[in-house]
C-alpha cells in the first residue's frame, strides 16, 4: 500500500483526529482484527451482527497505530490515533478514491455483469502477469467494502490492478466507479440478477452500463456484443462475443479439461485454450486478449497466461470425486448462468451417466416462478439422466428436496461409477452441502 499519515487519512474522510499523533504513518488497512499487521489502519465497520468498535483494543495490540471510527469512545483506546468520521463504512470509501487518485503508474481494470467477472478477473490477471507486475481482488471482494481493500493493496510499482465490481441494488456499480476511476472497464454477460431489485432485465443492464461513469479521460470500455441492449446504451465501445463482435470467439469446443476456441479479428485469428469449462468462458477470455494486446503483452504470454489461468472456486469447477466426476458451478446461481451451464453439460462427451442437481435461484422478484420453470423446461428437454430440484422454488417438480441438507445424504446414496454430476443454485441455499456428502461417501 502507498503509506499514509493519519492526517491525510482525516483530510481524505472529511474526518477528524481525535486522539494522538497526526503524524503517525500506516502502510496497510484492516477490517479484521485476526489478521492484523504492524502500522496498519484498523477500519472499525459496523455490521448487522457485529461492530469493530468492539475490537479496537485487539486491534491496538495487533499492531493498529491508526483506527478510523465513529465513536467518541474510542479515544480512549490507549495507543492508537483515533480518527473520527460519520459513517466508517462511507469513510472507507471516500479514502479509497483518495489513495487511487495517488495512482503514479497503475492502471485499473474495473469488470463489471452479471456472469463471469471473477472468472474474467483471473483470466485477465493470468495474461498481464505474465509480462507485468500487478494484483487482484481477492476472492469476490465487489463491494463498498471488497473495492477499497483491493484498491489499498496497491503496491506504488505495479503496472496494473484488476478489481471486480458488483451490485445487488441500483446505484452500486456508480458508487463503486467513482471510488475506483477505471482506466479499462468491463462488462461481461448481463442476466436476471437480483431482480427483486431491478425490476427487468433492462435494469440490470443501465446498473452495469455505469461501470463508465468514473471512468478515467482515455479509458476504454469492453462490452459483451451479444447482448443488444448493452451495445444501444454503449455504443462507442470495443465488442467481444460469439456473434457480429471485434473480437469473436469461433470453433469453441469444451471437454472436462478445459475450453479450446480460435479468436477472430478484423487482423487476426488465432488458437486459444483455457482450463475453465464451457463456451462463456471462451468469451471472457476474449477480454483477457483484448486487454493484453493493449498492455503490450505479445501473443506467446498471452497464450500461456490464458493456458495456466486459475478456475475460481465453485464456478465451473471440476473435481474428481473416487468414481464420480462432479462440476460445482454452485458459487451463485440466475438464469442466464444456470442455461449456460446446463448447455455445457449437455454438450460435453461423456460415456456414462449426466446428472444435475440445480438449487433455487434466490433475488428474482416477481420473475420468480416464470424463471423457474423455464429451467425444468430447458432441463427436461436436454435429455440428463437425472435431475434433482432443491429449495421452495423447485417445489413443483418430481425430483424435489426442501434444502440442500435434506438433499445431500439422498443424491450421494443414488450415485454410480462413471457418473458426471453437476451442481449449481443460489449462494444461500449451499449447494455445497451436497458435494460434501458425495465427497464423504466416495472418498
């Protein structure tokens, strides 16, 4: 992190120092007292369940010289600088965006969509290293607290930064814009996420549209060019995609060890392969190219960075299981991701039995029901061996448990040699349970 005194922290939050020494200096932030460094800044985040003012003291004897709060009570914590603000959580942000605009030389690629952004993160990632030095957020760190931490991990000589921005209200990806002035933004495929929320399908999109609403002089912007929507509300940008795009993904084949497809320009067209599975996958890497053409990363890199690019955690992910082979694509769960990995199964040669356990997707508002049924619709017609429904949504159909629970124990019993399984729902309804019993079983 670039260091900071307490005073530009104050000056940065429109706070102000309560107790001890302006002067004193942080080279990193924390919001957890279990992992506290020396001459940090201890963020004190109140949550629903939680608040860091609890844990000021713990944060003192981590090694927290600074703590940023909104109590008067905390100066008296002995031993830290105490800087006072109206909303730490707000605060956060506000010093986010003061610490990327210190940026000398790094670059920030923002990904925004629906589907597909940490997997894109990584693929991004994966190239730009192989050439430059650069970082990431970690796991799906999106959010008003995810993008700051990311952003204050940025080392003052790394070229470049890959930050992923979420949303589940409107309003979000805006804020979150702002905070990080992206010199790249992304959009990857946009579906029937958090509808509750958004209301349609256009919703989301105008939500994802305001990744360019910080979006630095210069910047450039990368859209999913299959989805006509996306290309009406930004029309200037670069378009990548399976269709009439500037970059196309052509001959994508998909196999249990990974996605192979040529990419096509208007001066290119080259060979690819990516260890991640399925055909959307492709495209995102579409991104990846793209981006480390302009970074100046040469093809070879690029090839290898795609080739030994890391597969997120329960997103496609492949697991081999004693016998049994399993896709856990389980990390979250909508429409147009729960179609896309049910096409990916379908078209995968397998010689024994296909199987897919499908967990309710959980934020649809109204669209609920419709949703729903259009996936035992497409289910039905796809031919699997079996499918098992989990959660109230899925009530209706034959095959049918009330919670992945109830579901595990019943769907491990069932399984046989050769099976290829895959697994996917809602984060909430932690479909994970289910693997965990397979894994008990078979191995």
């Amino acid at each position: 992190m670039i260091p900071l005194t307490a005073q530009q922290i104050a000056d940065a939050t429109a706070g102000r120092i309560v107790c001890g020494d302006a002067k004193a200096r942080i080279t990193c932030v924390c919001t957890d007292t279990r992992a506290m460094k020396p001459d940090s800044l201890f963020i004190a985040i109140k949550g629903d369940t939680f608040d860091g003012h609890d844990k000021l003291s713990d944060a003192a004897a981590g090694g927290s010289r600074v703590a940023l709060v909104h109590s008067q009570d905390a100066k008296n914590i002995i031993g830290m600088t105490c800087v006072l603000v109206d909303d730490t959580r707000l605060a956060m942000g506000r010093l986010a965006r003061f610490v990327r605009e210190q940026f000398a030389r790094t670059k920030v690629i923002a990904v925004a969509g629906s589907n597909g952004k940490t997997g894109t993160k990584h693929l991004i990632h994966s190239v730009l290293t192989t050439a430059l030095k650069g970082s990431m957020s970690p796991k799906s760190f999106n959010n008003d607290i995810g993008v700051p931490l990311t952003l204050f991990g940025v080392e003052a000589d790394d070229d470049f930064v890959v930050v992923e921005v979420g949303t589940n209200h409107p309003g979000e990806v805006a804020h979150l814009s702002r905070m990080c002035q992206p010199d790249v933004a992304v959009i990857t495929s946009i579906g029937e996420e958090h509808m509750a929320f958004f209301k349609s399908l256009d919703g989301v999109r105008r939500e994802n549209a305001d990744i360019v609403i910080g979006l630095r002089e210069g910047g450039r912007v990368l859209i999913n060019g299959d989805d006509a929507g996306l290309r009406a509300l930004l029309p200037a940008s670069m378009t990548f995609g399976v269709g009439n795009c500037d970059i196309i993904a052509k001959n994508v084949r998909t196999t249990l060890d990974g996605t192979t497809f040529f990419a096509q320009s208007s001066d290119s067209n080259h060979p690819y392969q990516i260890p991640q599975i399925g055909q959307h996958h492709a495209t995102n890497a579409l991104v990846a190219i793209a981006i480390g053409h302009q970074f100046g990363v040469r093809d070879d890199n690029i090839r290898r960075g795609l080739l030994n690019a890391s597969v997120p955690e329960m997103r496609m992910e492949k697991r081999v299981v004693g016998a049994i082979t399993l896709i856990n694509d389980a990390y979250n769960a909508n429409p147009t991701s729960v179609r896309a990995a049910l096409q990916t199964l379908s078209e995968i040669d397998w010689p024994g039995r296909k199987i897919v356990v499908l967990g309710e997707m959980r934020e649809l508002g109204d669209s609920s029901p419709a949703a729903h049924e259009s996936i035992t619709q497409l289910v039905g017609s796809l031919g699997f061996a079996s499918a098992i429904f989990v959660g109230d949504a899925y009530r209706a159909t034959p095959h049918w448990f009330a919670t992945s629970s109830d579901a595990a124990a019943p769907i491990a019993g069932q399984l046989v040699a050769g099976d290829l399984l895959l697994i996917k729902g809602s984060r909430s309804i932690k479909m994970e349970n289910i693997e965990k019993a397979i894994v008990a079983r078979f191995e």
